[in-house]
C-alpha cells in the first residue's frame, strides 16, 4: 500500500485548503477517496450521497482512465495518479 | 469549384497544409446540423460559418432572453424576445452569405431527433441537458454520423468527438448519467473555448487532417487552466453503440 495521488479539480480545491493535489494511501480507489476524506472531512459531501455511494456524476479516473465499472473496487498501486471527473451537461 | 470571391474569402487557410482548394470545396459541400441555438452553439456556427460549411441547419426552439446574453453571443440585445434561430440565422448570414443557413424552431424529442439529422453529414452537440444528447447520440449513431459533443458547467468544459462504430460514444464514457436540470452557472469563455474546439474538429474531420479528439473526452478546468484528458475504450456491452461496428 503506496502513496498515491489525488489531482483535486479547482471547484472542490476550497474543501483541500486549497490544495491541487493530495497524497493518500490505499490499495482501491474507494479507499484512497477514504483517506482523502479523512484528511479532508469536506470532501465527503462532494463524492457521497448520504448512502455512502460515490455520486453518479462522477468519474473517478487511474492514470488518465476510466475507473467504471469497477469504480471504488478497482486496485490502484503506489505511483498512481487519480483524477475526479465531474460529468456536466450544461450548454 | 471554387469562385475567384471564394478563393480570395478562404485564402488563408487554403493556405494551411493539407488542406488546399480541395479542403475548401470539402466544406462548401458539406451539411452541418447544430442542436441547440445557444452558448456553444454561439461560436460553433460563428466559426463554421466563417470557414466557408456549405449548409448549416440550427434547431432551437427557445427565445432570447436577458440573460442569455452573458455567453450566447449570437444574440444581442435588440433580439430579447426574438427566436433564436431567427436571430443566429440573422447574424450567420451577415457574416457569410455563402453559407446557407437553415433555421428550425422545435424542439429536439424522441420522436423528432432522427428526422432532424437525416441527410446531414455532421452532428454537433451544443445541447444544454444531458438526455437530449442521449438522443442525439443514439440517432447519430444509428444513422452513422459523425457526433461532436461538447458541455460546459462553470469554468469547467468537456468535448469529445465520436465516429459511429469505431470510437467511444457519450453512452460509452457516461452510461445514461443524468445532471439535475437546473439553472446552471455559466460565463461565456467556457463556451466559446469549447465550442470552437468542436468546430475545430468538424472543420479537421470534414478536410480529412490532423488527428481527432476520439477515445478521449477533453476535459478543460478553465479556473486552472489545465486541459486534462480522461481515456475511454469503445464499450462492447454500450447500449448505444455496442452493436455497431469493430474497435478502433
Ligand atoms: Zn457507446
């Protein structure tokens, strides 16, 4: 279990203290969004719904890809790289 | 063949290597539709336009209103009221009488979305909901046109272009993901960032050059300035697409 790095997008940065990117450990994406959590408790209202499930209009993504379908199961390893991808649909 | 008026018009990117008289006479043939009349399709059809598309058809069927006008930059303030393909159809003539410009008010449905883009060689999303663009993509994709989507929220702004049956669709990356429906905050760079990065990939797809933003939705954090791409595979089991095609 690695450190692995979260990229954090600018519209969630004033939950990070402003931080760009945070450093988690973890051996699946769902526990290193764990660890982000923890660290920055905020966060937790901008990934889960009250029932715990990562909100559907979010992506996570490991070095640049889609983590689904797997999502929080998939494994990640030291080194890797996570992105939160909001899904938006304005015009 | 290219009048002596278009030669001089388009002189400057004919100049543009592999592009040539060839490319222009590729553009002045081709039939571009825009859904939606609004903040990407603002710059999209300004740029398409301005390139030299044979025919672009907009389908919209709201009004202008006040504030619109912040990002929807085809609609002025003596258009408040107006409908809005009246009044982008106004202003793209204006810029290019060479262009014909087809204007629809309606509504893009279920029922309608295959009609609408039958006969066109191009579909580009500048929808401001989610479901619409299911129904866009879905169409696009049964009738084997070319679909170039883009969104925006915020500073924040997403394109990606889909060629049926070779490369990920919208279903593909978001599988059916719905955004509330709702007021949306909004400035008018991200749409014109984005917008004209679909036009840019119409533009390269119609001409046959460089390479396109398939297989991978852009995504532009415009508070940071940072493009970022997230990697998608054609997805075999896609509701939309699944059936079509090999992969790429
Ligand atoms: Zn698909």
């Amino acid at each position: 279990m690695g450190i692995i790095k979260i990229n954090i997008p600018a519209y969630m940065q004033s939950f990070t203290n402003n931080m760009e990117v945070v450093e988690v450990n973890g051996s699946t994406v769902g526990e290193c969004l764990n660890h982000l959590v923890k660290q920055f408790p905020g966060m937790k209202k901008q990934l889960f719904s009250k029932n715990g499930n990562l909100f559907e209009n979010i992506i996570i993504s490991v070095n640049g890809e889609s983590a689904y379908p797997e999502q929080l199961a998939k494994p990640v390893k030291e080194g890797d790289e996570l992105n939160i991808v909001l899904i938006v649909g304005g015009g | 063949m290219l009048t002596t008026n278009e030669l001089e018009r388009y002189d400057r990117q004919i100049m543009i290597k592999g592009f040539g008289e060839e490319g222009q006479e590729k553009l002045k043939r081709a039939r571009v539709i825009i859904a939606g009349g609004g903040g990407l399709s603002s710059p999209s059809s300004i740029y398409l336009a301005a390139a030299g598309v044979g025919m672009i058809r907009i389908v919209d069927n709201d009004k202008v209103e006040l504030s619109n006008l912040n990002r929807q930059v085809l609609h002025w303030d003596k258009d408040i009221g107006r409908r809005k393909v009246d009044s982008a159809a106004e202003k793209l003539k204006k810029l290019n009488e060479g262009v014909e410009i087809e204007a629809i008010d309606e509504m893009i449905t279920e029922a309608n979305v295959s009609q609408l883009v039958a006969g066109f060689d191009l579909v580009v999303d500048a929808m401001d909901n989610l479901p619409t663009r299911y129904l866009l993509n879905k169409a696009a994709l049964e009738k084997d046109i070319p679909f170039f989507h883009g969104a925006v929220y915020g500073f924040e702004g997403r394109a990606m272009t889909i060629i049926p049956g070779k490369t990920a669709c919208l279903e593909c990356v978001y599988h059916g993901t719905t955004t509330p429906e709702e007021k949306f905050p909004v400035i008018g760079v991200t749409p014109a960032i984005i917008g004209c990065i679909q036009a840019a990939e119409v533009i390269k797809y119609i001409v046959g050059i460089g390479e396109l933003l398939t297989n991978r939705l852009l995504i532009c954090d415009g508070l940071n300035l940072k493009f970022t791409e997230l990697k998608v595979k054609k997805d075999p089991n896609c509701k939309h697409c699944g059936h079509l095609g090999g992969k790429e």
